[in-house]
C-alpha cells in the first residue's frame, strides 16, 4: 500500500527556492576563508577556561 504525501503550501514556496547567480558563483570558488575571533584570541589562549569575566576585557584589566 502507498504512503500519502500532504504538503502544505508553504512546502510548495520552499521547493521553488533556487540560489541566485551570486550563491552559485561563490559555491563554485575553489578557496574562500572564514576568520572567527573569540575572546580567547585576545588572552593568548586556544581553549577558554570559562574563568574570565567578560567585563575585565572592556576596562582593558586582562
């Protein structure tokens, strides 16, 4: 027996989405980068301890 597929009409406007020309030229790149700043990367620090409290960072007192 077959399964009945209901789909709502906004299902139906998602499945017209299509990327733009832009989207498609930028998944066709070959190399792109992402840069990703936290606040270990001002304390020297690759893994954060959890024991730094956000406030000290604006006073500068870090």
């Amino acid at each position: 027996m077959g399964t009945l597929l209901v789909i709502s009409e906004q299902e139906k406007k998602l499945v017209r989405v299509v990327p733009s020309e832009r989207q498609m030229r930028h998944q066709k790149l070959e190399f792109y980068g992402f840069l990703h700043f936290t606040i270990n990367t001002f304390t020297d620090r690759e893994w954060g301890g959890g024991h730094r409290i956000p406030l000290c960072f604006l006073s500068g007192a870090f």
